[in-house]
C-alpha cells in the first residue's frame, strides 16, 4: 500500500517537471522567434508559409489552419495560435 502511495507521489513529481521543461521550451521557442523577427532574420527551419498566406488572403481561416497542422504537425491550438500572429491574418 505505502509503495503504491510512493509511486503515484513520484508520478506526480515527474508530471510537474515535465509541465515545467514543456512551459521553459514554449517560452524559449517563442523568444527565438521574436529575436529572428527583429533581426529580419528568416528561420531556415521554417516551412513554406505562402500557401497558408494565400488562404487568409482568402479569408479561409479554418483552411489555413488545417493546413498549417497539415505542414507542421501542429496541434490544433498551436496551428490557431500561430496562424493568428502570421501578418495576413485579418
């Protein structure tokens, strides 16, 4: 029984670092990014964003989205985030 209640405090542990290291690598993600953005730099590991520019010019939003997903093995948050900082996003 006490080994049980260990094990599940150790999870718990382990989920929080997780959560913790996820949160530090979304931050220094988008640090990285807005460094590039002010030096005019373009990220080399970027991917081809015109399609997704041209289906906001469009107004296809949900379509730029999914498309976004499509090329980036985004999830669905992720995709809606960064479809929404792009500069044709009206």
């Amino acid at each position: 029984m006490f080994a049980l209640v260990g094990f599940g405090a150790m999870c718990s542990a382990i989920e929080r670092k997780v959560d913790r290291v996820e949160r530090r690598v979304k931050f220094m993600e988008r640090r990285q990014e807005l460094i590039l953005t002010h030096l005019g730099v373009e990220d080399p590991t970027s991917p081809d964003l015109r399609g997704i520019d041209a289906l906001l010019r469009e107004g296809k939003k949900i379509q730029a989205i999914k498309a976004y997903r499509d090329l980036t093995g985004a999830g669905l948050k992720e995709a809606k985030e960064a479809v929404e900082r792009l500069p044709g996003n009206a």
